[in-house]
C-alpha cells in the first residue's frame, strides 16, 4: 500500500526552444503526466550544470530529467552536444557513486512533440515510482 | 529584500476550474518576500494589467510573479506592464499554471498543489533578480530570400517595394518554381505562366532586388539584424553578364539525351539549357554531367556558336560573403517519390504518373505540346483514373506516405479531371476519394461543377491495385457507397501524390537554427498568432516550407512575411537580449574553457591589473564576454571551472533556488 502513496518528486529542466514549447503543446492539447513532475525553464540544455542535478538529488529529488532540443536542432547550433558529453560523465559518476543512474534522464523532444513529452514524463515518473524513494543521496541536513 | 507581489490569473475557467486560484494566492502571501498577493478573472486584460500597476505602487513591489499561462504566450505582456509601473521589465516571473498545471490535472486538490509549488518556485527565483538593461545592436538593411519559387519572388517584391533592398538566393538556373511547372491553376482556371511570368520579370527589373540562381546558402552566423551569409554560386559555365539567352548553343550542343527534370524526365534536353523560355535570369547553363568538353575536354561547340563570347569552361564555385538584417525561407515542397507505392505499377508502366507529371503533359509547352496522348505509345487515352491521397492521411502507413492532407490534391485533381473532360469529351474520368476536401473561396463550386457539369465520375473509395495488362491498366478498387468491388480498364492513371519540403529544408534549417516538426517543415513563433515567424528572430517563414499550401494562401502568408521583414527593416536599431553571460573578473582565472565552448566567439580575453598582497599590483588575463553579440545560452556558464562565469537572468544562484523550492 505504501508504494501506491510515494509521491516522487521530480524535476524536469526543459530548454526554452524546444522541449519547454513541447510541454506547452501538450498542455494544451490536455495530454495528461503525473503532477509529480515540474519544471524549470533553461535557455538552453546546456546551461543545466551537472551540479544542479546533483543538488536536486541532495535536497530530495526522486529523479531529474533533462530535455533538449534534437541533435543537430539546437538554437544556439550546439548547446545540446555539450549537454550529451557533460551528461555521458555525470551517468557514469552516478553510477561509480553507486546511485541509481535511473534516476536521471536525458531526453531530446522538440517544439511539436507535445506526445512524445507527455509519454516521456509518464514513463519516467513510473521508472521513479518503481525506484522508489531517493534515500541514497538525500541530505538530511537539508531537511528540516 | 524584494518586495514582491503575487498575481494569480484564472484565465477565466481555464485555470480556476481544476486550480482553486484563492487558496493558491493565500498559500503563496506566505512566502519569503511577498508582501502582497491577489488574483483576478484575466490578468493579462487591461483591467489586470491595471491591477498589477496599482498593486506596484501601492506596496512599492520591486519583483512581480504572475501565476497564469506559459511565459511564451505573455511574458512580454507582463514585463511590459511592470516597466509602465516604474520597475524593470526583467524583475517579472512567470508560474506556468495553465500549460503546466491546470490544462494537465482534472484533480482540483492536485492541480491546486501543483500550482502552489510553481508559484513558490517563481518565488524564489524572484528573490534573487536583479534589473538587467538590454543593449542594442544596428539593423542591416536588406533581407535575403531562400528560393524563388512564387512564394520567395512576392516576398521580395514586396519588401523591395517598401524600399529595402532584398537577394533572392535559388539553387535552380531560374526562379519560378512549381508554379512554373503548372498549366492551369484552380479555381479560376487562369494560366499559371500568364500570372507568374510577370512578376518574375519584375523581379529581375527591380533595382532593390538582386537574383543569384543556381547559387545556395552555405553558411549563416550572427543573429537578428546581423546574419552574415555565405552564398555559394555554383559555375553554370556561361557568363551571365554577357549571355544574351538567344538559345543558338541549346540548339548546336551534340549532348541531346539529357533528361530534362522542367518536364520531370519525360523529354530531354541539350547539356547546355535554359530551363524554359521565360526563365529569369534568361541565361544557358552547362550541365556538367554531361558535357563533352567539360568531361573530357573533346568539343566546344556552344563555346564557338556563342557570338557573345559568354562560354567560360574555367568557371568555378565562388562564395559570396553578404550581411543581412533578415531571412525569409521559402524553400517550398516536392512530391513524395512513388518508389514506395508499387501497387501502383508506376515503376511498371509509363502511363502511371503523378499529378505533376500530368500537368506538364497538359501545358502547352510540354513535353507533347499539351497534347493528351499516353506516355507509352502515344495514343490517345479514353479512360483515366485519378487516384487520390497517394501518400497522404497514411494514418497507418507513416513508412510509406505522410500522416497529413496535402491539402491541394482535390482541387488540382477536381481541375485535371475537369480540364480532360473539356477538352476530350469523349473520355471517361474516374477520380477515387477518401474524402473531396475543399475548403477555400468558389473551391466546393468548382469541385461539384468537375462533378456535375463537366460528368467526372468520383468514387468514394481508394484503388487497391493497378495491373498492367497489354496496353490497358486494369483498375481494382472498393465503392465503399455501393458497397462493391469495382474494375475499370484504363488507359492511364494519374496519382496525386503527397507533398513534402523539399529535401534542402534540413540543411538550411540547421544552418538558420530554425526549428522544425517532425515532417520537416518549418515551425512557426506561435500557431495562430505569429504564423510567419520562425521561433528564431529574425527568421521568417514564406509558403509550403511552413505547411501544405495553394498559390492564393502562399501569396498571402509572403506578403505578410514581407511586411513582418518591413517592420523589422525599418528599425535603426534593436534592443537585444539581456539575458547574457558575464564573468567575475576576481574568480577568473583566465583558463580559456569557456571561449572554446561558445559558438558566438563572444568570449574574448584582457589583461587586468589587481591588487595584489603588500601593495604590488598583479596582471592576469581574465574573460571578458561581447553582450551584443553572446545569445545567452549558457554554455561557457557550466565549462568554467572556477564558477566565474554567470549568466544573467538565469544565473547558477537562481535556478539553484528553483531546484530547492521545487524540492521543499
């Protein structure tokens, strides 16, 4: 019964370009992912610092997801490659750390993939869900 | 300490009927820094926006944050409002709990709890803004054009007009275009030569307006107001300022086998050609597939027919390096290749083809001189099948077609149809449908005037299979009204194939940082209310690269992109972002990590003097970043090691704080 009330807490770091349009497209055509998930607006993907994922994680964060433009699509022509090379290391340190590395995702949605956005959140939180609660890098110094 | 002040839109009911807007603003009052907390039925109205004013210098509010729909839709509205109060434009947040919350939850107490955690997180954020001030870079005057079909040639006529000079940049030997190609154009039936020839003749005529054909852009840098463009001019082999377009060399050249892609291969050329007769610029090109003298220097007969001395075998590509204020894209569509749909047999039979395919068998300057006559044997056909959505609406064949409507497939079907039945009333036309789509002034009157006036007989229905058999094309297909299968010996079938961007779009918008969908057209800033602008300033978006479209609808969306690159010309100067990286002269150490990442060289490197221990004075090297030129993406803010650089508007500090109050 427990597991059925763990709400996650989740973060999504959407850049402005693409994926925080492909949230706002599926909104409005009312496609539906857990209230879970909330985010925070980015110029870019690659103005997320790996620090901030971490930081997520140390106040309680139950899973962080990225999302950025396509390969080859970036605004700022190549913001996201910078994004994949810094986020290739941070997996392969959480996975040293021996955190889950599920807990983290990158993933590319574009301006008009309001479905693909709302599929992506869904089967994320379920990933988390399933994760269960962040025990291993919360801080409880964090909390108060 | 921010004083700041909380603004909880309802949106009407879109947000207050799955948000209770109340309990929101009252939960959020206590947050650290608020001062005062109100909501209201639509904040973005006057009436709001009054509010918000009012609210500003009652409680002398230094930050504002606006829980209502994405910052995309109203921003602008916001930050707009707060400057008219006194406070900087960028101390205003905005909580998306419409797009984000409302529009997503049908739980009243989990959207409610979304919306509080979102209005905290904008909070947070809030407390840490500072007033930023935009800098303001000068506008070029003048806006290139990418293609020239007609939706490129009324763009820049248009703001040529206006008095701005405007560069055509088209990869074919000529602008024109598919219009060029079409014989009649619906629903008027007027010749589509008789009212494009005109305006490219104006083009080339125009003084603000210079043409390079056969030419592509290679490479775009800079922003808005600024683009710095390389054009690539490929070597056509003939001089242009001197080829006089008599035609003597397309008629002496002894290369005759060329397939000529105006007629979509249906005829052929010479290796030196003008594409038609009212191409602009009138001027040959060689082929350099094909040519003798070029493949193995064996020949030289245009080179000697040529009394204007206009043949330059040594010609090579050159680049153009030109700047701009502003891009139009209108690089147009293409048929989908029919490889994929062989129960067609038109791999199998020549007298299978496309739409276009039979519009130039139609024109009077086509391959039979507008002769109706099978591809095949020449003879006269009585029995025609057109076949509709090939490619389009292929819900379940995404592999093979597209997912979308064309859009102009009924009505230039609904045109050949009526045409064949006018001109040979002794055929008998078929024309099978999912559904006769004609949405568009006089287009219903001219479908049902094909259908009942002219004797096309349609077909609810979709053909299954073509099967060639001796010189007739058996026809199977499903009557879905009378319920019955259906077989019909044609002597040709025509296929309206769908329609896609034409394949240089990708390129160009990697090139633009445009953005595109999944289908590889353009997207544009906003749907429904900035549906000619790319998300990408500067960039505008004119014809079918943005959608399917018509000629009326292309014609109308370039003279509204032309009036968008007017509105933008006639700027002296553009205020620009100020959400631009910054260093920390007294963290930096002068490493060079974020000058490598940056893809706008905006990050340049001085030495300083400081002040170092017992009065002596150090030199270091330290970042210095070029606001007018860095876009803000924040690259360099995560490769700096040492933490100096920062980006302003979304510094480290800020997002931080998001993250925690996301967290709490």
């Amino acid at each position: 019964m427990q597991v059925n009330e763990f709400k996650p807490k989740i973060v999504a770091f959407c850049c402005n370009w693409c994926s925080y349009a492909g949230a706002d497209l599926a909104g409005s055509n009312r496609l539906s992912y857990p209230a879970d998930v909330k985010i925070i607006r980015v110029p870019c993907s690659c103005r997320v610092n790996p620090m901030f994922i971490l930081r997520a994680f140390q106040r309680g964060a139950d899973g962080v997801i990225i999302c950025g433009c396509h390969p080859g699509d970036c605004h700022y022509t190549s913001g996201n490659y910078y994004t994949r090379r810094r986020m290739a290391l941070l997996f392969s340190m959480l996975d040293y750390l021996g955190i889950e590395k599920d807990r983290m995702r990158l993933e590319w949605v574009s301006a008009a993939e309001g479905a693909k956005f709302a599929t992506t959140m869904n089967e994320f939180t379920e990933k988390i869900i399933s994760l269960g609660e962040n025990k291993r890098l919360e801080d409880l110094r964090c909390k108060k | 300490m921010q004083r700041i002040g909380v603004f909880v839109c309802w949106c009407g009911s879109n947000i207050a009927a799955t948000v209770d807007v109340e309990a929101v603003s009252q939960a959020l009052a206590k947050e650290p820094g608020v001062v005062h907390s109100a909501n209201y039925q639509y904040m973005c109205s006057q009436a709001g926006q009054d509010l918000i004013r009012a609210a500003i210098k009652e409680h002398k509010l230094t930050g504002i944050v606006v829980c209502s729909c994405s910052p995309r839709m109203h921003e602008m509205t916001f930050r707009k409002t707060a400057e008219s109060a006194g406070i900087n434009p960028y101390m205003v947040e905005i909580a998306n709990i419409r797009e984000q919350c409302s529009w997503i939850h049908k739980d009243i107490l989990t959207g409610t709890e979304k919306a509080i955690v979102l209005g905290r997180t904008a909070i947070a954020k809030v407390n840490l803004n500072a007033p930023l001030t935009a800098g303001e870079s000068p506008v070029t005057k003048r806006a290139l054009v990418i293609g020239g079909g007609i939706a490129g040639i009324q763009t820049a006529l248009d703001i040529a007009d206006a008095g701005f000079e405007v560069d055509i940049v088209e990869k074919n030997p000529t602008i024109g275009g598919k219009m060029a190609q079409l014989d009649k154009t619906f629903p008027t039936l007027d010749c589509a030569a008789c009212i494009l020839t005109p305006k490219m003749v104006d083009v080339a005529q125009h003084e603000k307006i210079r043409i390079f054909s056969y030419s592509e852009v290679a490479a775009v840098k800079g922003f808005v107001g600024n683009f710095d463009v390389t054009i690539k001019k490929k070597a056509r082999y003939v001089r242009e300022d001197v080829c006089t377009g008599c035609g003597l060399c397309t008629e002496k050249c002894p290369v005759k086998k060329v397939p000529n892609e105006f007629n979509l291969g249906m005829d052929t050329r010479r290796a030196i050609y003008i594409p038609f007769a009212q191409a602009v610029p009138k001027v040959a090109t060689i082929d350099a597939d094909y040519c003798n003298m070029l493949k193995n220097g064996k020949c030289g007969v245009c080179s000697k027919v040529c009394t204007a001395k206009a043949i330059d075998y040594e010609q090579k590509d050159t680049l153009i390096e030109e700047k701009y204020g502003a891009i139009v894209v209108a690089t147009g569509f293409n048929p989908i290749s029919m490889e994929k749909f062989d129960e067609y047999a038109y791999s199998q039979s020549k007298d299978v083809v496309t739409s276009l395919e039979f519009e130039r068998i139609m024109n009077a300057a086509g391959p039979t001189q507008g002769k109706l006559v099978r591809p095949s044997d020449g003879k006269h056909p009585h029995t025609l099948v057109f076949v509709q959505c090939v490619g389009s609406r292929c819900a379940n064949c995404a592999e093979k077609g597209k997912e979308y409507c064309s859009k102009i497939c009924c009505m230039y079907t609904a045109k050949h149809a009526m045409l064949t039945r006018d001109k040979y009333p002794d055929t008998d036309v078929y024309v099978f449908y999912i559904d006769v789509r004609t949405p568009g002034k006089n287009f219903d009157e001219f479908y049902r005037r094909a259908a009942e006036e002219y004797g096309v007989h349609y077909v609810k229905g979709m053909v299954g299979k073509v099967m060639p058999e001796g010189d007739k094309l058996m026809v199977r297909a499903s009557d879905l009204i009378a319920n019955k299968q259906i077989n019909i010996a044609a002597d040709m079938v025509i296929l309206a194939a769908a329609i896609e961007p034409d394949k240089s779009a990708r390129s160009i918008a990697t090139m633009l940082t445009a953005s595109m969908d999944t289908n590889d057209f353009f997207t544009e800033a906003h749907p429904k209310l900035r549906p000619v602008e790319s998300p990408t300033a500067g960039i505008f978006l004119s014809g079918a690269c943005q959608g399917p479209k018509d000629i009326p609808e292309t014609v109308a969306q370039a003279g509204a992109a032309a009036a968008k690159v007017i509105g933008l010309l006639a700027k002296d100067k553009l205020k620009g972002n100020p959400c631009v990286a910054s260093s920390n002269e007294l963290m930096c150490n002068g490493c060079s990590s974020c000058e490598r990442v940056c893809p706008y060289g905006a990050i340049s490197y001085v030495d300083k003097e400081f002040r170092g221990p017992n009065r002596t004075v150090l030199v270091r090297r330290v970042a210095q970043v070029n606001p007018a030129v860095c876009q803000g993406c924040g690259a360099c803010t995560v490769a700096c090691p040492s933490g100096a650089m920062d980006l302003k508007g979304f510094a480290t500090k800020q997002i931080m704080a998001e993250v925690d109050a996301i967290c709490k």
